[in-house]
C-alpha cells in the first residue's frame, strides 16, 4: 500500500494524526473533515497514497466507490439531513488543498447550512 509520510491524510491513515473516524475497512478509511462545512461533513479516502483522479487507479477507485453507498447511509442516519452532496476537487484551481485524493460527503440541511 502506497504510503507518504509528508502527507497529512497518509498520517491519519497511520494513526499519527488523530481522526474522528466515521467507518473503515482493508482498503478505505473515512473520518470527519476538521473543517465542518455542514454537520456531519466527512471525507472518504483510499489507503493507498493517490493523488488525484487522474492517479487513481481503477482498482483502487473500484474498492473506494464501493464503500461510498454505506458511507453516505450511515452519514445519513447519524446526522438526518434533508440531502447530501458528494464533492472531490482536483488542482489547486478547483479547491484542491490536500494531495491525497479524497470525496467530501456534505450533509445538506437547507438554505444558509454553510455550502451552496
Ligand atoms: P480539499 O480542499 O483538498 O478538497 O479538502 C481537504 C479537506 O481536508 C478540507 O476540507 C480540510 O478541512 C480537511 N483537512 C485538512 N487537514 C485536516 C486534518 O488534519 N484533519 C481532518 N479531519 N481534516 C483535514
Ligand atoms: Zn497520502
């Protein structure tokens, strides 16, 4: 498994940076963005150190998107928003600030709910 120890999601994969972790499996882990966009806002990332979409490879997009379903469901269920928006930025341009390729799950829960 890929592994960079400057990046700063390979460490809350490792442990070494503390995490409020939402699910995990072999292959995926999920946890809370330290920035609350809307409540319950969560990030979804591979274990394997990717870059972006244009480095992620169609397994290990395979194994990701798999857990997305789940993910969103139990996001869902612990938070009870009225819709949900899944986001990944790519380049620095489209917001991109962290290099390890990861999907937001924004809980939406009207307007003024802090995204949109
Ligand atoms: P991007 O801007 O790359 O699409 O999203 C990166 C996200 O990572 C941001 O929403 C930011 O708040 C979150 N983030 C950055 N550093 C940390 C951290 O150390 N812990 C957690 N939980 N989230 C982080
Ligand atoms: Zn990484």
């Amino acid at each position: 498994m890929a592994h960079d120890p400057n990046c700063i999601f390979c460490k809350i994969i490792s442990g070494e940076i503390p995490s409020a972790k939402v699910y995990e499996n072999e292959d995926v882990y999920a946890f809370l963005d330290i920035s609350q966009n809307t409540k319950g806002h969560t990030l979804v990332i591979p274990k394997e150190h990717t870059k972006d979409i244009y480095d992620l490879t169609p397994d290990t997009a395979a194994n990701l998107f798999r857990a997305v379903p789940r993910i969103a469901t139990a996001v869902r269920d612990a938070f009870d928003p009225i819709g949900l928006n899944l986001l990944n930025n790519n380049g620095e341009f489209a917001g991109q600030s962290v290099f390890h390729y990861h999907i937001h799950i924004l809980p939406r829960y009207g307007k003024g709910d802090g995204f949109g």
